[in-house]
C-alpha cells in the first residue's frame, strides 16, 4: 500500500511485518517518459506482423507457465491470496496468453461491393497506439495478462500501471513478458494516483479496473481527449435462490463466492436473497457452510478464506457487520496478519451499507422476497450490475431471470465468481463503462475501424497506363513493342 506520496510499500497481508517491495514512486515525468517511448516502439511492433506477435505472446505463455510455482508463491505472499486459488490464476493466466497467442491472425476487416461502378470499399481495424493499462491488486497476473495480451496482439505497445499492493507481482510479470518482446513494447509503471494520472492524459487507449470514485475519475479524463476507455468498477451481487434449487449446493456455492480469497473480488456474492420457503432452509444450510470455511494461512492448499489486504480493508469489513443480527462470523482471529471470518448476517435495514455499497469483504446478507419477482426488484436496485447468480431447477425461472436480471453477467446454478475469460466481461450501471473486456471483444477495443474506399483513376487512365506497362515489358524481353 502507499505510506505516503513518494514511497511504494507492498507487505504481506498475512504477515506485516514482512516488506517485499519499498521503493521510490517514478512520479509523472516517469511516466510519461515511459508512455512516450512505448510510442516510439509501436510502429515497429506492428510492423513486426502477426506471426512475430503470436510467437511473443506464445513464448511468453510458455515462460509464465514454467514459472508457475514462483508465481502462484508470489501471488501468496504479496496479496494472501489462497494458495489454490494462486494457482488456478496463474493457470488461467497462462490460458489467456495461449488464446491471444492466435489472435493476430484473426481477420481485420471485410472487402464489401461499391454502391455502383468499379473499385473495392474496405473497413480495416487498426491498433490505437499505446494501451495504458490500470489493474488492481487481487488478481495481480491475470488481470494486467487479459488487458495486455489482446492489445499487444492486435499491435498496440503496453504501459500497465499496477495497484501498489501488487508491485512486486508486476514487476515479475514484467521481467517475464519482456523476455519475449522487442524493447519498451511492453513497460510496467509501479505508482500510485500520479502515475496513474499521467497515464491516462498520455495514452492512446485506457483500460482501467478498481474502484468506482477512481474509475469514474479515470473516464472523466479519457472521454475529455477523446480517448477510446473502458472501466471495470466492481459490483454489490447478489445470488437469488429458488424453494426449487438444491439447497445445498446453493449454499456452498454462495459460501464459496462470499469467502473465497475473503470475498476479494469484484464478482463476489454480497446480498442472497431467498425467495418464499428457500429462506428457512437455506438459513440453516448457509450458517453451517460460513461456519465450515477453513480460514488461515493463505500458504495452506486448504485455507479458502485468507487474510484481507491490509489493516483498513478489515476495518471496513468489521464495520459493516456492527450491530446486525449475525448467523455466522463476525469475529477477528487473533493471529498475526487482517483477517476476518466469513460472516453472514440478516435483518439488514434498508440504507443499510450493505445493501448500497461494495464492502469488498467476506461478508454477506440474507434477505427474503415473496416470490421471484420480488428478488429481482431487489437485486436490481442498487446502484451497480455486475454479475447474478440463479439457483434453480426451474428453466422457466431461469429464462425469467435471465431477461430481467439487469446485470452484465447471469449465472444459473452456479457461484457469482469466475470469469470465462474467451467471453466479454463486464456490468452496467456502475459496474462499468465502455466496451467489455476479454475475449473478441477485447481485439475491437483495442483497435479503431477505418473504413477505405478504392476507386480507379478513371476508365481512360487505367487503359493508358496498362498498355504502357505491357509495351514496357515487351521492350525489356527484345520482343515487340506492341502485338
């Protein structure tokens, strides 16, 4: 985290008192510097061709996977995050660079017929420049990989700016990634707001994932110079459970999607709204699932629940479940590191903070509906739309959800988290802004559609100058100039 202007401090959640990074912050002159000479290196990135951008991103799928150990070991200790769940990131990481791998041979563009006479007309899509990039802490490799991966691919160059919390993950992924790539294509900016800043007044295209205020701060700025930006921004989700769905399976899914990495992350489950006679039932499944959560040392392959990133993140998860009628957790363990117990609470008053704003914490409430229309009045009234999850064995129920849900992403049957990473990615309202991240979608953004119109110089012309070249070439070949 930032101690203060100048200074980057990156400890481990888990342990404090152990510091992997401290370090002077670039400042804006850094950065922008470092935007100007990824602008330098685009032109001959692009030039480079697709096969040369799909062996980089290759390479480095490789690289990242035969340092998988390391990685998922760094991820650990740097944000807490779970040992399993390291690993799977650094798997899906891998994944991500695999798949991009292809994409510079992707088609970029169609030839279409003129309206009336000869010519072609062509639309083409064409990379922006520099990507800057601003990605967060908890998903420290795989986040910077599904914004970096497509937009080098497509021929961008790449400035990321990490969350300080993650420093000391971006700056391997840094040294790893370069291996593969030409000088200053792809550059990583350690800082805090002013480099951050001064990345998004430098760069060509934004892509930005973290917190509201910041997120709408950071589109506020690119939409002022015109610049092509999207912004991830989290989420208040919610799982609606039907009287029909499994309830146990329900449970420990939504266990899962509240404790996990301690309910880091913005696809998170928050609020769990049980419909009609699931709530009684799914009160007590819930209470022993919470109560189940191995929460520990993050190192632990069994530990689901690590510790929260720093002192005042678990501060704010304490004080979100003061004075509410608790049904699990709501405790502090007293050993060394921030962490919280998974805590399910009920009866929350509307306003309540729970109910309005992301905790980003394993904290959740229970809140009943009459029926199914109910819980999606409910889920759609706060102010964010990430992502919804639907248990049910009814498929009527589901479709029903499924066209009334006013989030990016709905999920039957299923837990809240997890991320297709070959599909868009992204929410409404003030879960984001702009186009959606990942997949096809990600190759549109970072690129611009041009559109060319080809047209002959004119019917004379052509002829003069064809029968020019074929005089010419007779010449050269001793046989007669004309037939």
């Amino acid at each position: 985290m930032i101690t203060d202007v100048t200074t980057l401090v990156s400890r481990n959640p888990a342990d404090p008192t152990d510091v992997l990074v401290s370090l002077p912050a670039p400042g804006a002159f850094a950065a922008a510097d470092a935007v100007e000479r990824a602008r330098a290196a685009q032109p001959g990135w692009l030039r480079a061709g697709a096969a040369a951008r799909s062996a980089a991103l290759g390479a480095v799928a490789s690289a990242l996977e035969a340092a998988s150990d390391e990685l998922a070991a760094l991820a650990v200790r740097e944000v807490g995050k779970p040992l399993t769940e390291a690993r799977a990131e650094i798997a899906r990481t891998v994944a991500i660079w695999r798949y991009y791998a292809q994409a510079p041979f992707e088609p970029t563009g169609s030839v279409h017929e003129t309206a009336a006479g000869p010519g072609l007309l062509l639309d083409r899509r064409r990379p922006h420049g520099v990507a800057g990039l601003i990605t967060p802490w908890n998903f420290p490799f795989a986040i910077p990989s599904w914004k970096a991966a497509p937009a080098l691919a497509v021929g961008n160059t790449v400035v990321l700016k990490p969350a300080p919390e993650a420093t000391a993950c971006a700056l391997r992924l840094g040294e790893i990634v370069r291996q593969a790539l030409p000088d200053r294509v792809f550059t990583v900016l350690p800082g805090g707001p002013t480099e951050g800043n001064t990345l998004v007044s430098a760069a060509d295209v934004v892509s930005f994932t973290g917190s509201t205020p910041v997120g709408r701060a950071v589109v506020h700025a690119a939409t002022a110079r015109g610049v092509p930006v999207q912004a991830e921004m989290g989420g208040l989700n919610a799982a609606i459970v039907l009287p029909d769905a499994d309830i146990g399976q329900a449970a420990a899914h939504i266990a899962a999607a509240v404790a996990g990495f301690a309910g880091q992350k913005c696809t998170a489950t928050s609020r769990i709204v049980a419909v009609g006679a699931a709530l009684d039932p799914l009160r007590e499944a819930l209470s022993e699932a919470f109560r189940a959560v191995r929460v520990g040392d993050p190192a632990d392959p069994e530990t689901v629940c690590g510790p929260l990133v720093h002192e005042s993140a678990r501060a704010r998860v304490v004080e979100a479940w003061q004075g509410l009628p608790v049904l699990a957790g709501a405790t502090v363990p007293t050993t060394p590191g921030w962490y919280a117990a998974p805590t399910l609470v009920e009866k929350v008053p509307p306003g309540h903070r729970l109910l309005n704003e992301e905790v980003f914490g394993p904290v959740a409430a229970l809140l009943p509906a009459d029926d199914l229309a109910h819980a999606v009045r409910i889920t759609n009234s706060v102010p964010y739309g990430l992502v919804t999850s639907v248990h049910t064995a009814d498929l009527d129920a589901a479709l029903y959800g499924l066209d009334l849900v006013d989030t990016g992403m709905i999920r039957i049957n299923a837990p809240s988290t997890g991320v297709d990473f070959h599909l868009p990615f992204g929410g409404a309202k003030q879960s984001g802004h702009g186009p959606r991240e990942q997949g096809r979608a990600a190759l549109a953004f970072y690129t611009s559609s041009r559109t060319y119109t080809l047209a002959p110089a004119g019917a004379e012309a052509c002829t003069t100058r064809h029968l020019g070249h074929v005089r010419s070439r007779w010449a050269r070949s001793g046989g007669p100039a004309e037939r």
